[in-house]
C-alpha cells in the first residue's frame, strides 16, 4: 500500500493510484485537470472556474468553505486533495473521516513547486508533474526584475479591508517583483482607512479576486491616499499556485516595468 506525506507531515496512504478524485481547492483543481485527470475528477467547488470546460461539466460540491459533505461522501471518493488554508479545518476533519485527505500548505514559489511534485506522484502522474515544476522554476529563474523601493499594500477584500502581510504565497510573489510590502503582519490583516493612511504605500494593488475589485474601486482608494499608484492586478496569477505559474513570471516582469515606470513619472 503506498504510503504518501502531505505538506503538513501528515501520512496519506493510499490503495493505488486513485481513480475517483474530489479536489476542494481551485487552483489545485486546474493543475488536476492540466496533468490529464480528466476521468478521475469527479468533484469539485463552485469556485474551481478553470478550466472553463471541466467546470461545466464536473459535479459541485459547494464552496472551499462551505463544502457539501453528504454530497461529497455520496459521491464516494479514493482521494481528496484540501488546502490548509483555503478550506476549514473542521470540515476537512469531517472528510477524513471516510476518505484519504491530502492536505497543501504553501507560502512561497518553493512550496508551490513541492506540491506540484508531490501531488504528481500521489496522482501516477509524475514525469508530467516534474516537467511542469521545472518549466515555472526555469521561467522565474530567468525573472530580470531588480528590487525597488516601491512599498506595496496588497488587497485581497473589501468592507473590511483585508490585505496581504507576511508569510503568505501573494507576499512572495510581491518580492519577484521586487516590491516590499507595506504590512509587516502574518496572514491576512484586517485594516481600516487610518492605519492605511498612516502606513502610506506607495503603491496599493487591488486584486481582482478573492474580493472582484474593478476600476471603479480606484477612486476609492485615490481619495484616501492621492499620491499612491493604485492599479488592478490579476489575483489568480498572484495567488493560484498550480500550472497559472506558467503564465505569472511574464505578467510580474510586465507589472514590476509598468510601476516603476509611473514612480519615476511622478
């Protein structure tokens, strides 16, 4: 019986290879789906959008917060893939209870490029996910961006305002870019209009998920601190650590180009 390890240490053992897979964690779902699993996912959350195809036609087993256990446990999987994060603790307890759990814990490209490799081999498809963590780790080993002196406060939600601190994937994909971030706190701090005003960004990105910031928000922002740049900033390629890291060294070059060109405007 093989014997695995999630990213919390924890022994996952399994049967074999598994054949009937729930994944509770969009971009874990998406890198399910682009290592060939297409016959063995047969679950997903109402949030797993990619791809756009697999999403309309796999069952829904509610949010990565608000799983529908009975509908999972129906559903009779070999294998579930979770997130510390993402999905709450008690729930993820409920589905250990009938069914293997693998659980992710990533706050940084390394761990990202772990889980890849891992999930690979769990899911009997290694050689594909070894290939894909050395494309993500050579493009961002190619990364030319410098670092700057441009401090960044990251938003991931509104009313109340929620930002990005330390120790979190969205915190490291700032430092590739070379920027520091504003909020020397772990997690996800809740902020209000004053301690933003007093901690005075020089930049303030507002990403497009969890929290679907528009361009209408910008004014918002403006109002409270007039000379920060202030830019909407795609939220997947900041914070889905599966195969979206293809895409995401080109898009923190262009971003990392695009503000310190308007700094030096200013």
């Amino acid at each position: 019986m093989p014997v695995h390890y999630d990213q919390l240490g924890r022994e996952v053992n399994l049967s074999g290879a598994p054949k009937r897979i729930i994944s509770v964690v969009p971009s874990q779902t998406e890198l399910l789906f682009y290592l060939g699993l297409n016959e063995e996912i047969i679950g997903i959350t109402k949030f797993c959008i990619h791809p756009a195809d697999k999403f309309k036609s796999t069952a829904k087993i509610g949010g990565t917060k608000q799983l529908d256990i009975a509908k999972i446990k129906a559903l009779k999987p070999d294998l579930i893939i979770a997130n510390k994060e993402e999905n709450e603790r008690g729930q993820i307890e409920e589905l250990m209870a009938f069914c293997p759990v693998w659980i992710s814990d990533i706050s940084d490209l390394q761990g990202a490029i772990d889980m890849i490799e891992r999930v690979g081999v769990l899911v009997d498809r290694k050689s594909e996910a070894n290939a894909l963590s050395q494309a993500i780790d050579q493009q961002f080993n190619n990364l030319t961006i410098q670092q700057t002196n441009l401090r960044t406060a990251y938003f991931i939600w509104r009313k109340p305002y929620m930002v990005a601190g330390k120790n979190t994937f969205i915190d490291s994909m700032l430092q590739k870019c070379g920027f520091s971030n504003s909020f020397n706190i772990d997690r996800y701090p809740e902020i209000d209009a004053n301690v933003l005003i007093k901690v005075n960004p020089d930049v303030i990105l507002l990403s497009s998920e969890p929290y679907p910031f528009k361009e209408k928000h910008i004014a918002e922002f403006k109002a409270l601190l007039p000379s920060a740049i202030i830019k909407i900033v795609d939220g997947e390629l900041f914070s889905w650590y599966g195969n979206r890291l293809l895409y995401a060294p080109r898009y923190l070059q262009k971003l990392s180009e695009d503000l310190k060109s308007a700094q030096s405007s200013k």
